[in-house]
C-alpha cells in the first residue's frame, strides 16, 4: 500500500523525517475503516476469522489514507458451534495480546476485540503499545490513567489537542479502554464497536458542520 503501515506514521516520523502528523477525522476513518474489516471477518464471514496479530504495523494505508488489515499468517479460522468458538493457537504481538491468550491459549474474536482496542489507544494518545519498559504495556497504562484521573487533555497526542476534536478523541480512548477490559466476556463485539465509531463521526460532522454554519452566519453579519 501506498502509504506504508500506520505504526510508521504514528510512531516513526521522527526517523522517515517527511511525515507530517496524522489528523482527527484521518485518524477516525482509519478507526472505522480498521473495524469494518474485523466485523466481517467476525460476523459476515462464514466460517468466522480470527486474526490474531491485530496491530498498527498491519494496518497499511492506500493514497487516501483508507485502511485494509493484513498479514493474515497467524489467522485462525473458527468454526461455530453451540459452545464459544475457539481452538488453540499460538502468536501474536507482546502489547497487543489479550491476557487470556497467554494462560489459556484459547483464541476467538474477542482477541481480536482487545488488541484493536490497542490500536485504538495508539492513535489517540500517539503512545506505542509496548515501549519495552518493565511497568506495563499500553493497554495497562490507559486503564490506569483512567482510573486515577478520568479524562484529561494529557491522554491524548498533542497533535489531536484541538478544542474540535478533543470530545471525539475522549470518547474513542475511552472506547479502547472498554475494548481491552480483562475479561473476555465483557468486550464488546466488533459490530458495536463500529456502529460506536461511526456514530462518533456522525456527531463529530454535525459538529463540523454547525461550526461552518457559524462562521460563515458571522461573517455576514460583520
């Protein structure tokens, strides 16, 4: 894909030197995009697919910054049945793992669920998702910050910091949040999460919108 792998442009500008940083409504449309593709292969795709190595570095982005999920090499196809699917698999990326794929080796969508929810994280607060230190991933970081502070403005990468797209980016960190929760069985599903994310933007537009409106009715007035 044109535009590389989405980790590059969150997390390797500094080295490429040419990028320039990602805005609000790109991000949310990578969000959305990303999520569209992980509910069909959940819900649509008969038998169900389940990744299992969800993550920004396979999240590639054509000329217009449209996303596709890749890398499919540890993907497991989950046949449904009358009990909750899963079989044992092996794979995945540290920071991005839920934490039953560790002791339990079982995997279903709900993996899949959680890592997103890293990637989700990722693009709001511009954090990798493991940056190799001893304390904890991510994932852990953001429930922590949460838990201790709520909401504030120094959850989010400074260059989604604009007053417009401050309640958006709140509203998909906490969402992230919700999608790395500890228990598999409270995750939501990816259908929610992207009826969520698109509600989001339909908001965020109508936002947009009233603030043209505004503008615009002032300038006339002046």
């Amino acid at each position: 894909m044109e535009n590389g792998s989405l980790d590059r442009w969150l997390h390797q500008r500094d080295r490429v030197g040419s990028l320039v940083p990602l805005d609000w409504p790109t991000r949310l449309q990578i969000d959305i995009d990303s999520a569209r593709g992980l509910c069909y292969m959940h819900h649509d795709s008969s038998p169900t697919i389940v990744h299992c190595d969800v993550k920004s570095a396979n999240i590639l982005l054509d000329p217009e910054f449209r996303a596709k999920i890749a890398d499919f090499e540890l993907a497991r196809i989950l046949l449904k049945t009358r009990d909750p699917a899963s079989i044992s698999a092996i794979g995945g990326t540290f920071g991005y793992m839920a934490p039953e794929y560790g002791y339990r080796l079982k995997v279903n969508e709900k993996v899949n669920v959680y890592s997103f929810g890293v990637v989700l994280l990722e693009l709001t607060t511009g954090r990798v998702a493991n940056d190799g230190g001893l304390e904890y991933c991510l994932a852990e970081w953001a429930w922590r910050q949460y838990q201790e502070y709520g909401l504030s403005i120094d959850l989010l990468d400074e260059d989604i910091r604009d007053p417009a797209n401050i309640e958006d980016a709140f509203a998909v960190s906490a969402l992230g949040v919700i999608c790395t929760g500890g228990q598999s069985s409270v995750r939501p599903s990816m259908k929610d999460v992207l009826y969520a994310l698109l509600r989001f933007q339909h908001k965020s537009r109508e936002r947009s919108l009233q603030h043209a409106v505004s503008e615009e009715t002032s300038l006339l007035e002046s």
